[in-house]
C-alpha cells in the first residue's frame, strides 16, 4: 500500500519557516498528490502587519481565514478519496494566530465569523507537525530573504512556536506525527525525505515522534 492510499489526505504543519511548503510540495510529487497550499502572497495585508501588527492583525487574519475556508469548500465538493491530497494548513490552526495577534474585540469578531464561515470538517488522514527550533526559524526566514518577513522579531516566533507546540501534543482528531525539524533538511536532502516517509510507513498509533539521527 503506498503513503497516500494509507493517508490520502495529509497535512504538513508549522510556524512560519518550518519548511512545510516544501515538504508538502516533495511528497505532492513523490506520490503524485494533488497540492493544496495557503498562498500568503495573496494577502494584501501580510506586509503591513509585520510592519504594523497592532493596526493590521485583524485586516491580516480575515484575509487568511476567507480564503482558507473557500479553499477547503472547494476540496469538500471533490471526492476528496479520487485523488491524494497534501496541503500546507488547515483550518483548525487559525485560531492559533488570531489569538496570538488580536485583542479581545477583535478576537470575538473573528470568533464568530469563524463559526459561520467553518466549512464542513474534513479530517486529514494524517497531519505532519514540523517542531523547529526558534534559532532554525529565524535562519530560514533569513535565507529566504522576503523582504516583509525580515521584520519579524524572535519574541513572535517563540510566542508562535509555543502555540504549535501546545496545540499538536493535545490533537486528537487525526494521527500526527510529530517531527523534530532541527537538523531535517528536507529542501535539499533526498535521505532526509526518504527517513521521513519511511517512518510515516511505519506508524500505527494515533500520535508519534520522529528523531531523526542524520549525523
């Protein structure tokens, strides 16, 4: 049985520079998915609130929540088990910045828009969470040198991370597998991709961990 017939429904998550994107898009095409991924470079508040969070987390987060919402509306109509499906977000992690970055008001706001907006619930059949040190998240963000994201600052990310962290050691609604991302290059490493996937093959619990030794 290959990775996507066990898991036809697989999502890749993380903080920001955790390197979700790019694995999403290796096992897309390794297993022939169809890949579904969050385009930040839609959001024509994204720049703004790096540079002003306070004024524009709201404008910021509303932008995200709409268009994650009519992305997965459109895989609902699918049948979501014709093609194998990776994506780099889902849903149920919104919330996690919007409390993260609005105030109270703001946060009922989006609260209640959420729960009218909240599409009906597709389960992935396995989330991948990239555990990734803050150091690590702050030297991707470097390299990758998007001029906005260069003004985010390391209390952001801990603050970020942390959530993540929280969030996937108490998720029970789908197997995950938790990766520690430290040392895992998976944008230019084939061995690094290939640890990953065989060890997705052999879980059979509903939570795991990954340590990959690649020394």
């Amino acid at each position: 049985m290959t990775l996507t017939r066990k898991y036809p429904y697989i999502v890749i998550e993380g903080p920001i520079g955790s390197g979700k994107t790019t694995l999403a898009q290796k096992l897309a095409e390794r297993f022939s998915a169809k890949l579904l991924l969050e385009d930040a470079a839609a959001n024509p508040f994204l720049p703004k609130f790096y540079d002003d969070p306070e004024r524009h987390a709201l404008a910021t987060q509303l932008f995200f929540l709409f268009q994650r919402a009519e992305q997965l509306r459109e895989l609902a109509q699918r049948d979501l088990f014709s093609d194998a499906v990776v994506a780099d977000f889902f849903l149920e992690k919104d919330p996690l910045f919007a409390r993260l970055t609005l105030n109270d008001s703001e946060f009922a706001l989006y609260r209640t828009l959420y729960q009218h907006l909240k599409v009906q619930n597709i389960c992935p059949d396995l989330v991948i969470y990239l555990q990734t040190p803050v150091d690590t998240l702050m030297e991707r963000i470097r390299r990758r040198a998007i001029a906005y994201e260069q003004s985010i600052t390391r209390d952001y990310l801990e603050r970020l991370a942390a959530r993540y962290s929280e969030y996937f050691h108490q998720y029970e609604a789908a197997p995950v597998l938790i990766v520690n991302n430290a040392n895992l290059d998976l944008a230019s490493s084939d061995e690094a991709l290939a640890l990953l996937v065989e060890r997705i093959e052999k879980m059979r619990g509903r939570r795991e961990y990954f340590n990959p030794d690649l020394t």
